[in-house]
C-alpha cells in the first residue's frame, strides 16, 4: 500500500482556509493541525493568568490578549493561538490581516 503524499500549504491558502473555516487550526511550516477543546481547568487557569497580567499591565503600554488573537512567528513559520499573548508596542500585522 503506497503512502499518501503530505500537503504542504502557503500562509495565504492557510489564512484563506481559516477565514472560511467554523474551527480554529493552527499552521507551522506548511501543515494544518486543527485545534482541539480545552478543559475546564485549563480555561480556569487561562482566565486567572490574564487577569492577573491585565491588573498588573494596567498603567503600562501593553495589552493582555486571550485565545482567538491569531500570532505569526516568522523565525518559526508559523501561525498559533497562544492561550495568552502580551503585546507591548504597536500591533503588527501579517499583510494587513
């Protein structure tokens, strides 16, 4: 039995995917990997921590960000949704996305 030959996307066919798409995934190199749930543990925590960094972050010039802001890691290639993201300067987009 032959092996079936891995696809490998561009960002821009993954943006195009998830924009379309009513499930959020991730992209590293190439690949798609779809998101799974988490529990609710795992949402109790998420929600500690960033009230936590926003209290502390109040009078400073960043701003707390939870799951659905997408992130670009170029030395990475890749594109995740950290439960959590601190962005301390001006945001910066991927091609205006």
């Amino acid at each position: 039995m032959e092996q079936a030959k891995k696809r490998y996307y561009t960002a821009e066919e993954y943006l195009a995917r998830e924009e379309a798409s009513d499930y959020k995934s991730e992209f590293y190199k190439g690949e798609i990997f779809a998101m799974t749930g988490a529990s609710i543990n795992h949402n109790r925590i998420v929600t500690n921590v960033t009230a936590a960094l926003y209290s502390a972050l109040r009078d400073s010039k960043c701003e707390t960000f939870m799951s659905y802001m997408r992130i670009w890691v170029e030395a990475k290639e890749l594109f995740t949704y950290p439960d959590i993201s601190v962005v301390c300067d001006k945001p910066k987009f991927y091609k205006d996305r």
